[in-house]
C-alpha cells in the first residue's frame, strides 16, 4: 500500500499498523518539536522507526539516516523507555553534552561590604534532572547554567532567592501582633516556604536559617 506522509505536526502514519520489507513502521514527517539530533539540535523531516529506535530519512536504504532522539516529557521518570522519557538523554548527558555545560561546583556567598549594608544576599542552587541533590552555586555558574541551550536545560532546574543576613535573629513583634521589625530566622524561613513550592528539598539543605547573618 502507498505511504503518505503526514502533513500535521502530530507523529502518525498513513497506517499506524504498516511495515516494510526490514519490519520497520512507515515513514513519517516531523515540522519540529518533537525530536534531538545526536548533538542536541532539533531534528526537522521524515523519519522511520525499527521497535522503539527512531531515524532520520526515509526508510534503511537511506545512506543518511541517523539515530534521532524523542523529546523528554517533563516530570516523567527517566528510566521509562524513549517513547516517553528516554533513559539515552541521561546517559548522553555525561557523554556527549558534559563537555558543554559548565562543572557544577560548590560555592558559598562571599559577604561583601555591600551586602552587610544592604542586609541581604542572593544565593544561587542547581539541581539535575537525574538526582535530588542540590548544589549551591554561584552567580556566574548560575547565569550560565540559566543560558544553557537544550536538551541540556530539560536536566537542570535552577533557582535563586533573597536571604536575611543582618537584623535580630526573631521578629520583634508589637502587642498588637504587627511585626515592628523582621528578624532573620522568621524571614528566611518564610522565604524557604515559598521556595519549597517550586524547589522542593531546599529546606532540608540549607537546615540553619540563620546562616550567614553578621
């Protein structure tokens, strides 16, 4: 039977149950969005599959096909197989893309003149899409892992928040129940509460709220 290629952006065949002479399933086009090239580009044009491997071109006799690569879905388990979360753009991660992501490196907030004078900081962490750690980072790594092109930026989550460092250690509380002046242990953990939303575990390692205060 004739193949036709599909002129939506969707993944489907002319006869999702169609094989060819190899067992491969037959020939589809993708506008985009939907695949990574082996050096992380995305992959625009027809593609073909043999079981749960996808290639370029259009079928085993093309002398161009390449190996290419689904998108992850977030919040997905990484060890689910590549049509949904593939466990290759971890492995690949290590292998092919380490070299363009900058090391992660521990790195404390420095207190400067400045920042006693201001009474607050800003303090930077990092968490990879294959782990629970977190690793606070500094200013610099932070802008750069923040500019990181995918699939590389699908494996980091990063994130950033104000931290009291000068002040009394408690709210000063009125009897009226206002708070007359913010203290550094209240504020920061208010501050973490937020974060947790977004960034859960930070509370459990950053632990000492009153950390860095002067």
């Amino acid at each position: 039977m004739p193949i036709r290629i599909s002129k939506r952006n969707s993944i489907k065949s002319a006869d999702n149950n169609a094989s060819g002479l190899y067992g491969q399933k037959a020939r589809v086009y993708t506008k985009g969005g939907e695949f990574y090239n082996g050096d992380g580009s995305e992959y625009v044009g027809l593609f073909w599959s043999s079981g749960e491997k996808t290639y370029s071109g259009k079928s085993p006799e093309d002398k161009n096909s390449k190996r290419i690569y689904r998108k992850p879905l977030l919040n997905q388990n990484p060890n689910y197989n590549e049509l949904n979360t593939p466990a290759y753009f971890y492995e690949k991660l290590k292998e092919d893309y380490s070299r363009r992501v900058p090391p992660i490196k521990t790195t404390l907030p420095q207190l400067t003149a400045k920042d006693i004078n201001k009474g607050v900081i800003k303090r930077y962490f990092v968490k990879t899409g294959n782990t629970s750690q977190i690793v606070e980072i500094s200013k610099k790594q932070h802008k750069a892992l923040k500019s990181s092109s995918e699939p590389i930026k699908s494996f980091i989550k990063l994130h950033e928040l104000v931290w009291k460092i000068s002040g009394p250690d408690n709210d000063i509380i009125d009897g009226t129940g206002t708070i007359q002046m913010a203290g550094i242990i209240e504020t920061n953990e208010r501050t973490i509460n937020n974060s947790e939303m977004k960034f859960p575990g930070l509370r459990n390692f950053i632990g000492i709220l009153n950390q860095f205060s002067v």
